[in-house]
C-alpha cells in the first residue's frame, strides 16, 4: 500500500510502497480516508523527540486517523467491518499517513455523527490532549480561569471550547485577526500577542496551556495565582513523564535536566510545572464524541489537502496561518 514515511531524520517525508498492516487479535483495522496534520509530526520527522520516542526508521508518520473499519481481530467486540471510527493511535503504532493502518480496539472510538469525516479526522490529538490537560491534569471547574495560549491553532480551538464548556472564564494569545473567532469559541479575553504583553495584563489565572514553550512558557509561570498550574505540551519534559516513559536513568537524568530551570522557577512561584505529551484513549474520545453531537465543542479544519500533498502540507506547518487544523483528505 502506499505511505508517506520518514527514511532519516530531518529529511522530506518520502512515497513509499510498504506490506499491509498485521492485524492482531484485539486490533481494527482501519480504511484512511482522512489523517490531520500536527506539529508533532514536523517534530518527528525533523527528529527532535527521537531521544524520548525511539521510532526505528523507516517509519509510517501521522498521529489522527479517521476512516472506515475493513477488518477486526478476533477478539474485537465493540467494532464491525462498515464502521465509520476515528482514533489516535498510541505512540509506538502510529502511521496514519498511509491507505490503512491497524489500531488497537482500545484506542478506537466511533465517528461523531454530526461531522464530516475531515472534520473527525483533525480532532483526536488535539481533542484528547485539550481533554487531558483541563479535564485529567487540571481538573478546571466553574469559575476558575484559564490561560490557553494559540487559541485559533488545532490544540488551542478545541481548549477554548472545552474550557468554556467546563465554566471557566478563558483568555486566550492571537493575532489580531483571529480575535473575533477565538471569542466566538468561547473565549472572554483576547490578547493580541503581536502588540500586547499577556504578563503585563493578566494575573491570578489557575491554569495555563502552552503549547509555545521557552520565553512563553517562563511569562505563563508568573500569570497563575499561588497553586496553579501551568501545562507545557511543547515542552521541556518533565521528570514525571520520564517515568511514565520508562526511559533508561541515564535519560531520566536527562530530561530532568531539560525541564530544571522551569521547574525551579515555578516552585520559587509557589506554582508547578507539568509536560504533557497526550496518550491514546479511545474511551476519552467516546466523550468527545457526546460533546461534539451536543454541539457543545466543533471542530475546527482550516485546510485540506489530496494524500499527494502529505509532504508540502506538513513543510508549511512551520508557516501558520490555519485556523485549527490541516487535514490530509481522500480527495
């Protein structure tokens, strides 16, 4: 079948012909016919995580699939052949850029009804890890207030909306002109980060997002009232995660390391510091899923773009100027 692969690190991302993907007992396998296009991605094929995600290359990218079911594993239950699902797979099984890919059943949570397949197609990375982040890490409740930084990208469209919904008042960094869009998802407070300084014009805030990480992520520590959080998905790691990684103690140190400066800085805040990098789940997107059809949360497709174009569209990340996500569709 045909893919898109990484055959070295930092090198275009390749059409290759790869074998079919094996289908094991508790898997689903999965027709592609749209795959979203992340940041995570462009990090990975340019290498920058290969020390905490040790891929062996050549590797299939993409981490969003949506599609149709065209086999199962025989311990599969809970999906048939016909399925219209949408999934993100886990970390060590990811290879959404290609005809079809196998998922395990875990992962894997029927299409909202409501939506088009693009649209499924660019939510669950960024769903489940605005999911994670507010509902999991920070555990936002009415009344608290929120901080999502990049509110008109993939992670920061969907945060918006999910934090509303939860009752937070939200403030959110754009340019000038997404203002209008991030306050039609929710959003209470816009901050024009090309003219205006957030440190200067916020403070007591109980969580901030940052998916910008450095300078950002250092101001965003010193917004948050004592007790609060910060949540970098761009990073530094965190020792925490190391752990949960299982990575060897000699890169434990090394991360921890990584993540020191901010670490300290936030504790001399009396504020804490967590990295996420989101996990598969596929009974959190069922959650999603309810959200989405209540019309609660939309997802948001700024571009979609033939498989052909898999390489140039994931190049062009690094440019913005989508509103929420980049789409590889079945066009």
């Amino acid at each position: 079948m045909r893919a898109f692969v990484v055959t070295k690190y930092k090198e275009p991302l390749q059409e290759a012909e790869v074998p079919e993907p094996t289908v094991g007992e508790h898997d689903v396998l999965v027709r592609v016919e749209a795959a979203g296009l992340n940041p995570l991605d462009e990090k990975i094929r340019a290498g920058e995580f290969k020390q905490i995600l040790p891929y062996k290359l050549p590797l299939i990218l993409g981490n969003d699939v949506a599609g149709t079911v065209i086999g199962v594993g025989k311990a599969v239950r809970g999906f048939k052949p016909g399925d219209e699902v949408y999934a993100r797979p886990a970390q060590d099984r990811i290879g959404t850029f290609a005809e079809r890919i196998a998922v395990a059943e875990g992962d894997v949570a029927l299409k909202p009804a409501s939506i088009s397949m693009d649209e499924a197609g660019s939510l669950p990375l960024v769903a489940l890890t605005a999911w994670q982040a507010l509902v999991e890490r920070g555990k936002v409740r009415p009344g608290q207030k929120v901080l999502v930084h990049a509110g008109a990208g993939g992670v920061g469209s969907i945060a918006i909306q999910l934090a509303a919904h939860l009752g937070a008042s939200v403030a959110t960094t754009a340019g000038g002109s997404n203002a209008h869009f991030v306050r039609a998802l929710g959003a209470d407070t816009v901050i024009d980060y090309r003219t205006q300084d957030f440190e200067q014009l916020l403070t007591g805030y109980d969580l901030v997002l940052d998916g910008i990480g450095g300078e950002n992520l250092e101001k965003s520590l010193r917004v948050l009232k004592p007790g609060g959080k910060a949540i970098g998905i761009a990073g530094p790691p965190d020792p925490a995660f190391a752990r949960e990684a299982g990575l060897n103690p000699l890169l434990r140190l090394a991360v921890a390391g990584l993540s020191r400066k901010i670490r300290r800085q936030a504790k001399k805040l009396g504020v804490t510091y967590e990295f996420l990098l989101m996990r598969a789940s596929g009974d959190q997107l069922r959650h999603i899923t309810t959200l989405i059809d209540q019309g609660v949360v939309r997802p948001v497709v700024g571009k979609v773009v033939r498989f052909d174009q898999t390489p140039q569209a994931l190049q062009s990340l690094s440019q913005g100027g989508i509103r929420g996500k980049a789409v590889i569709g079945n066009s």
